[in-house]
C-alpha cells in the first residue's frame, strides 16, 4: 500500500517508516528535513514543512497517512486540505495526555477526553512558527490540542480515521530522555564504588513504558485492519523497583538506590516528570497517570517485547553520544539534596555485584 508518514524521520515517524517498509509496503515520509536519520533504500523523501507550503503533496494518492506531528487542529486541517480526497486512511499519533485526569487505574478509551478550549487554541496560534512541531511548545493545552486534532480527524474521515492515544515510548534515539535518564545515571554511578541514586518512592510505584518499535507495528497494523477511533497505546504497568533493577542488569551497575518521599524532591526543588522523569506529580488528578488500560489494543494486535530487548540498544546508543548532554532529569546538586531531605529505609543492595 502507498504509505505517506508526516514527520518520518523523528523518532516516532521514523520507526513507523521502517515498519512499513518491512513489511513490503511503498513509502514516502515528509519532513523538514532537520532531523538526519538513516532510513532504508527505497523509501522516498518528501522535502516540505507542514506549517508552510504542501504544494509537494498536489496530485499525490496515499491509501494511508501516519502524522506523528500534528500538535494542533489546524495542522490535520492542512494537511487533509492538502491531500484533497486523495487519501484512504489518516493515523493520528495522538497521546494518553489527552485524558486530563487520571484518579482510578486501569482508565480506558471509554474515558472522557474534554478536549481544547479558546484558551488553549490561543496558545497554539501563538507558538512561532519555527516551534511548531516540538511539543513543549504548546505546555499544559499539549493534551486538550491532541484531542481537538482527534476531532477533526474523526469529524472528516469518519472511520477512516484513527487516533493512537500513545504512551511514553522509548529506545534507542529517544530525544525526550526520560528513560534514557536513568539509564544514564545508573549506568555512571555504578562505576567505581557503589554510590546511592535517590528514586521515588514507594518501589512499587507504578510505570508504563513502550519500545517505539512496538508503538510503530501497532500504527501500522491498525492501517492494515482498517481499525478505526481511539487506541490507548503503552506498555503493561510494572513497578518502578522492577524498571530499576533491569535497567541496572542492562548496564551491570553496582549502583544502589535511595527510595526517598516525594517530600524529599520538593524539598531540594526537584521537579516531577522534568527533574524527576517518570514521576508524575503528586496530586490526585495524576495519582494513576501511569496505569492506563491498553488491553483493547493488545486484543487487537498490539505486541509488547521483553524489557530487555528495548533497554539493550538504548544502553548501547547512549553510551556511544555521552557527550551529549540529556534533556532532562536531575542536576548532581539536586540529587544530593533529594538524599538530605530524605528519610526510610537504606538503599537497596545492588542488582548486581560490582565487577
């Protein structure tokens, strides 16, 4: 099938390409550009920027159309004017942040999704062009976007659109880092002598990742079922301890890790989810961020691989751009100060021996 993926060579588009073309599929990705990415020979390169001129797409036919980059409603409406009729299917790559409030685990599809408002549009018209397609830009109206995007894809196609309300994925390439945070830090602080690494407590707190590669078999077998609407898309809930412990079974860190109270982040000016990744905010409304229900998906093809597959070419690709400074996560001043403020029991013994 003629396949077009906006944003094919970012993280997301990039997998999702690769994807297709593995499974015989013809393939073309629209970028900017700015992105370099390797992909496989035969894949065709659409030079344009989504916020400008789409002029390059006049006279195309796509049976299928993957947007990994769509931040606001008014990019699907271009872009979908763009295609005129000419296109069968539109995968949106939309987010689980579309949900707002997440009080009871196990949230669903079935969830209300509110939705953006006049204030959340303004903020969208305000972002400058050049920042259009990172998105951090669009702060706290990222998930109420998200869902005004859902909407005017579904209003339009009907069923032949559908919305991946995707997780936090990860691998290899990830810009975001926020798994690649730790991973970093238990790798460094596992050489030499054993050092403690401060860790939200309680250990079985739970967290949802999602290899990008599953993420993107997923898009691309909801293009061949035809599966139309929205799809909750992460990784099976497991305990932040497990995470640890195979991250450091990944990397063979002797590192040991301080369970320390959310009180001991704040106190040292730690935030959540930046400072602190994988750490949704202590507040009722995000009490169950990282416990969403995908069962509908994995009933329909979704394929979740062993941790381990994901973690050991992330470790790889990290230790190979150490000189790259991460995006986020703690400074060394805020992690001491986590372990001041702390109080409980004493690290844990370390997953594995020092070398």
């Amino acid at each position: 099938m003629k396949s077009l993926v906006i944003g094919g060579t970012g993280f997301l588009g990039g997998a999702i390409a690769e994807a297709l073309a593995a499974r015989g599929h013809e393939v073309a990705v629209l970028s900017r550009g700015s992105t370099a990415r390797a992909l496989p020979g035969g894949i065709e390169s659409i030079r344009a920027d989504r916020h400008g001129d789409l002029r390059a797409l006049e006279g195309r036919r796509f049976d299928w159309a993957f947007d990994t980059c769509a931040y606001a409603p008014g990019d699907v409406e271009a872009l979908l004017d763009a295609l005129g009729g000419r296109l069968g299917r539109y995968v949106l790559a939309s987010s689980l942040s579309v949900y707002g409030r997440y009080d009871a685990p196990g949230l669903t599809e079935a969830q209300e999704a509110p939705g953006a408002g006049p204030g959340d549009l303004a903020r969208a018209a305000a972002v400058p062009v050049g920042e259009r397609a990172s998105a951090a830009a669009y702060g706290p109206s990222y998930g109420p976007l998200k869902r005004a995007c859902e909407r005017i894809a579904g209003g339009r196609l009907g069923a032949r659109a559908t919305a991946l309300r995707i997780g936090l994925i990860v691998g290899a390439g990830d810009y975001t880092d926020r798994l690649t945070w730790w991973v970093r830090r238990l790798d460094e602080a596992g050489r030499g002598a054993a050092r403690a690494l401060p860790a939200p407590a309680p250990p079985d707190r739970p967290v949802q990742v999602l290899d990008v590669r599953d993420a993107a078999d997923f898009a691309v077998r909801s293009a061949e079922g035809g599966l139309g609407g929205a799809w909750n898309v992460t990784g099976r809930p497991l305990p932040m301890r497990d995470l640890l412990r195979a991250i450091q079974a990944a990397t063979g860190s002797a590192a040991r890790i301080r369970w320390c109270p959310p009180a001991a982040f704040a106190a040292a000016g730690a935030e959540p989810w930046t400072d602190v990744p994988l750490m949704a905010p202590d507040l009722p409304a995000f009490r169950h961020f990282l416990e969403v229900d995908a069962g509908r998906a994995r009933a329909a093809g979704l394929a979740i691989r062993p941790l381990a597959e994901t973690l050991g070419p992330l470790v790889a690709w990290d230790r190979a751009r150490r000189d790259v400074p991460l995006s986020c996560g703690m400074t060394p001043a805020q992690e001491e100060g986590v372990l001041k403020a702390a109080s409980g029991p004493p690290p844990d013994a370390p997953a594995v021996p020092p070398a």
